[in-house]
C-alpha cells in the first residue's frame, strides 16, 4: 500500500511485458529519416503506458516522452524497453523521474548495446549459423539447411529479447553498473570470434583455380605439371581467396559500392579465363 494515497502501487504485468516482447519485433516498422525508431519505441511502450497512466493528457505526456531521437540495434532494443518500462513503473508511482532523466538512460544505453549487438549477431552468430546451414543445404538432406537457419536464427533472437527486458526490467537503471565492465570485453571477443570463423569460411565458400602451367618436372619416371594453384597452396592453402577478400573490405572502406564490386570480379572472372588464367574444377 502506498502512503499518499492509500492505493495499491502501480506495476506491469506478466501478459503486459508479452505484449512488449511481442510488439518489439515490428519495432522497425515505422522507421524513419529523422527521429529513426521512436515511432516503432512508443508503439512498443505503449501497453505499458495504457496500464500505468489512467488519464489521456497523462498517456499523451508519456508518448510525447519517447518520441525523441531514438537508434539501436533491433535485438537489444528490448534491453532498453525493460529498464524505460522500469522507469515509468516508478514514475507512475510518484518517482521524482522527469523526462529528461528517463531520456539520458535511453540515450546513454543505445549506443554501447548498439556497439556489442552488431558484432555479436551481425558479425559473430549470423556468419556461422549461415555457413553451417548452407554446408547442410549442399548434401542429400538439403531441405534441413534452410530450416536449422530459419528456426535458428529466430529461436535465438526471439529468446534472447524476450530474457533481455526481463532483465532489463527487473534491474531498472542499475543495469548500466552492473554490465558497464562487462560490455566491451564482450564486444571485443565477439569481434575477434567473428574474424576467425570468417577466416575458415572464405576459403571453404570462395573457389579460384589457377591451372597456368609453370613448369614441368620429372618425378618418379612421370613428368609432372607444376601449376600456379599448386605453388599458392604450397605457400598457403586459401591464401588468393583470403587477398581477394582482404582487398574487397580495402575497397569497400573506400566506399566502393558493393555492386560494382560484384560486376568487377565478373568481368575479371570472364577475363582470366579466356585468357587461361583461371579454370574451373
């Protein structure tokens, strides 16, 4: 019971965050130029805020509140819902929180989550889900590729958003001292992670043949074809695919667009091999 008014405290309930968690998934619906996702963070809030304030001009302050400049990564969007969801229970309860307050909390947290998100689900989970499935796809049950990814991939961020705003929720602000430490040496092994898996995956994706004869040898009575694929194996197995790749993130650094990029290795591909550069196996 609370003191000033005699009343039960105001609080969200477990089918209210549902329909949080449920409603973050079209998050990114109503993106916009501008305010980028403010309109899909209010649309996420908003059961929040129906079930916290009684009057209109009360819900009206409350949508007004969140509809600031607001970007972060998609999946840990639902982090920041329940640590704001949080905050609006305590402020709907008399809480000294103005807006500005709960703003600076949106804003402070959406930048580092951004940060640790991108390598970890972009960079990390994606690439190697993906590669797995598509190892699968190529062999005789090639229908459990495309499901073990699809099932994959959003049994995984479905869960992870879902057990983040509980988080979130439950900790309220003190979240940001509790992983303040922790956010960039995760973000730094996720990015380290992701480079050894792209590392295997290049060469196991990206096919070259060099079948350039030069030079023949006798060995064991049979003269034998030195090619230039076997002299680059013999240095490093995958060493043209990994340069080939290596000067593609060179140039799209250099903001080359990816489709001309695609267009170019075409045309050189075309190219090598009229000119008996590059083969095929």
């Amino acid at each position: 019971m609370t003191s000033a008014n005699n009343q039960m405290p105001k609080t969200l309930t477990r089918p209210d965050l549902f329909r949080l968690f449920w409603r973050s998934s079209f998050e990114q619906g109503s993106w916009n130029y501008e305010r980028m996702q403010n309109l899909g963070f209010v649309y996420v809030m908003m059961p929040a805020i129906k079930r916290l304030y009684d009057t209109p001009e009360d819900q009206r302050a409350a949508v007004l509140r969140h509809l600031g400049f607001f970007n972060t990564m998609p999946y840990m969007q639902s982090t920041i819902t329940g640590v704001v969801a949080n905050m609006e229970v305590q402020r709907a309860n008399g809480s000294q929180l103005d807006d500005q307050a709960i703003n600076n909390v949106k804003v402070g947290m959406m930048g580092p989550l951004a940060g640790v998100g991108d390598p970890i689900w972009w960079g990390t989970f994606r690439p190697v889900l993906a590669a797995f499935a598509a190892g699968l796809a190529q062999g005789k049950a090639s229908l459990i590729g495309p499901l073990l990814f699809f099932f994959g991939w959003n049994i995984a961020r479905l869960t992870f958003r879902w057990q983040s705003q509980k988080v979130g929720y439950s900790l309220g602000v003190t979240i940001t001292t509790k992983t303040g430490n922790l956010l960039p040496k995760l973000t730094q092994g996720a990015s380290i992670l992701g480079m050894f898996v792209m590392g295997a995956v290049i060469p196991r994706w990206t096919s070259i043949e060099m079948p350039t004869v030069i030079a023949r040898v006798h060995a064991h009575d049979q003269l034998e074809q030195l090619t230039l694929q076997n002299v680059c194996d013999r240095i490093l197995p995958g060493l043209v695919p990994v340069l080939l790749t290596l000067i593609c993130l060179w140039l799209i650094r250099k903001r080359v667009n990816p489709i001309w990029l695609m267009l170019g290795i075409l045309v050189l591909s075309i190219f090598g091999y009229s000119i008996g550069l590059l083969g095929v196996k």
